[in-house]
C-alpha cells in the first residue's frame, strides 16, 4: 500500500510537474509572443516616426524648389524690365549695347538653372488646369491689340484667385475652374497672374513716358518755328 502510495504520489507528482511544466510552457509562449508583439509594435513605431521626419524633410525640399523656381521666374521679369526699361532708352547707344549684352548674358546663365516641381493631378484637376491655361493665354496673345481691356479682364481672373473681397469684378467661370485645380497650380495661376499685370504696369508706365517725350518735343520744335 505504501508503495502504491508513494507510486500513484511519484505519478501524481509527475502528472503535476507534467502541468506545471505545461504552464510554464504555455506562460512561456505567452510571453514569447507578447515579447514579439511589443518588439513588432516598437519597430512598426520606429519606422512610421522615421516616415514622419522623411516627409517633413520632402515637404521642405519641395517648398525649397517652389522657392527657388519662383525666384528664377523674378530674376528673369527683373531682367527684361531692365532691358525694356525708360532708363534703357535714355543713354548712349552705346552704353546700352554693352548693358544689352550683360542683360543677355545673366538671363542666359538665368536659362541654365532647371528647377521643377511636379504637381501630382487627378483627371479634373488636370483638365481643370487646361481650361484655365486656355483663358489667360487668350487674353494674352490679345495684349498688344488692346492693352487696356486685356487688363481689365486679366484683372477680373486675378479677383477670382484671391481670398479676399477684389476692388473690381470677377470672372465667375474661371473662378469655378480653379478652384476644381490642384492647390499648387491655384499658387501658379495667381503668380503668373501677378506677374503678367506688373508687366502690363511697367509697359503702360513706358509707353505713357515715352508719349509725354514725344509731346515735349512736339511742343519745343513748335516753339522753335515760332
């Protein structure tokens, strides 16, 4: 009996080591798996903080080369400003053959500078960018037939890009066609918007003076006869 005892205890003792073992096996793989759950879940953490950085890195690198092709775009409008100025015209000959030549050699090295920032566009936002496209170039290739109603109505689009109340009226077409445009070419359409309504600015400014040049002189050479 004792033995049968001391059996069925060394088997009930084998059968709860059995178990015990068991458990800690499982807890074992419990915790194995747990272990592997938060390492997973710290890499995972790791990587989408890293992705994080490289996206502000490449938000920034873009605005750079945003930056960058616009002041190209002013370079080159400060050059031919210079180059069609009313200063230009009141110096020598030769003088303005030599800044002519200096002007062509900066808007050349101007030229040498590639910067481009693709802007990603669905469908619409892309036809959206055609129609609108469209509209300006049409009313620039009209600039030299009629100066003033080109910007009245160069006007009238530029008061559909701005946010706030314009002085003037606004294109409500071309208002409706860019705001179906991605948010970088809306940037681009005002900017070259600005642009175009500063040249006519300067061009209006030159032919007004060099009018008052031709009255000044009509009016010495009258006086000369007289």
């Amino acid at each position: 009996m004792a033995q049968a005892k001391i059996s069925s205890s060394g088997k009930g003792g084998g059968g709860g080591g059995g178990e015990a073992a068991q458990q800690a096996g499982g807890g074992g793989q419990v915790r194995g798996r747990f272990f592997r759950s938060t390492s997973m879940a710290d890499r995972s953490s790791r990587l989408l903080e890293s992705l994080d950085q490289l996206e502000r890195r490449v938000e920034a690198l873009r605005d750079a080369a945003s930056s960058m092709e616009q002041e190209k775009e002013t370079l080159l409008e400060m050059i031919h400003n210079i180059q069609n100025s009313q200063d230009m015209r009141n110096i020598s000959e030769g003088e303005r053959e030599e800044l002519n030549l200096t002007a062509k050699r900066l808007m050349g090295r101007t030229l040498t500078v590639e910067v481009s920032v693709e802007t990603i566009r669905n469908p619409q936002q892309q036809e959206s960018l055609f129609h609108a496209t469209r509209m300006i170039d049409e009313i620039v290739s009209k600039l030299l037939d009629d100066l003033e109603d080109s910007k009245s109505r160069l006007m009238s689009l530029y008061g559909a890009c701005i946010s706030e109340v314009p002085s003037g009226p606004i294109d409500q077409k071309f208002q409706s066609i860019v705001i179906g445009c991605a948010i970088e070419d809306q940037k681009k359409i005002k900017r070259r918007l600005e642009t175009l309504l500063r040249n006519i600015e300067n061009s209006a400014k030159s032919i007004m003076l060099l009018e008052h040049q031709k009255a000044t002189t009509r009016n010495l050479c009258n006086n000369g006869k007289d």
